[in-house]
C-alpha cells in the first residue's frame, strides 16, 4: 500500500523540522525528507518550481506552473539540468550529486515523502488537495515566534505578499 505524502508547514521557528525528523526516523515505511521546497534558496535541482516570492500562495489560479514540478518532487525526481547552472564549486558540484542519489535512492526505495516546510504555510490547502497529502500545522506561541525571530536577526520582505493579488 502506498502511503500518502506528507507536508509538515505552520509558522516558521516552530518546530517543523523536529517533527519531521521524527517522523523520518520511522523504519517502515522508508521515509525521506524534502527539506523546505518553498523557500528562495532550495536546491533547484530538488523542487524545481518557479517561485519568485516567500510564502508563495498557490491555488488553482496559479497552478499550472508549479503543479508538474512540485508532482516531480514528490516522485523523487531529481533535475540536475536544473541544478547545473547554481554549481559554482567543487562543494556544489558534490552536493548536486548527492541530492541526486538520495533522490534517486528514494524513489528505488518507495520512501513516502515529507515535505518540510513552514514557508508552504499559505500553499498548504492546495498541496492537501491536489496532492492527497497528509498536513500537519504546527504553531507557535506568537511571543515565542517573535522574540525567535528577533533572535536570529530575520526580517521579512512583505511586498513579497502584496505582489501576490490572490493571496491578498
């Protein structure tokens, strides 16, 4: 029986990465963890996608650009024609054939996939939806989530929500 996959989003600093580890650390089904295919800075040869903004907000509206890559994903493809151009040194070149065959031995495995990624946050009803994966929300405390925050020294880029007419 083929298990759904699974997204583990909410806020950011709120314990995502935990729970996926956890969950990953279950010995049957295999499971493997795509870590955070969302964010601006995944290895494009893993997602794929071509988001432009933080917290993309995907719906049907906008579907057609990332229905197929993000499905690719999910099947463990992995596009190293996509990652080629981001190889800048022998380091990335390494990790590009790393994140290739763990990719690779994901998909021979069967491994139910975890999407780890509180930036899916708004996306999340879609990606359940269109998918059939199983959602976890996770939030934190807001106190919490902004002394984290602060914490780190982040800053967020909020025209990146009003660039987004649907999600507005």
């Amino acid at each position: 029986m083929r298990r759904a996959p699974i997204l583990v989003t909410g806020s950011h600093r709120s314990g995502t990465g935990w729970v996926s580890d956890i969950l990953a650390a279950t010995p049957s089904p295999r499971v493997g963890t795509i870590w955070e295919p969302f964010n601006l800075r995944a290895r494009r040869g893993v997602r794929q996608a071509p988001f432009r903004y933080w917290f993309t907000y995907v719906t049907d509206l906008n579907a057609s650009e990332f229905r197929a890559p993000l499905q690719r994903m999910l099947a463990w493809r992995y596009s190293m024609l996509a990652e080629a151009p981001t190889v800048r040194s022998p380091k990335d070149l390494a990790r590009m054939f790393r994140d290739a065959w763990v990719t690779a031995s994901n998909r021979r495995a069967g491994a139910v996939p975890i999407s780890k990624d509180p930036i899916a946050v708004f996306s999340a009803e879609w990606m359940s939806d269109t998918f059939g994966m199983d959602t976890i929300v996770l939030i934190r405390h807001p106190a919490a989530f902004c002394y984290s925050i602060v914490k780190q020294g982040w800053w967020h880029p909020f025209d990146h929500f009003t660039a987004q007419p649907a999600m507005m």
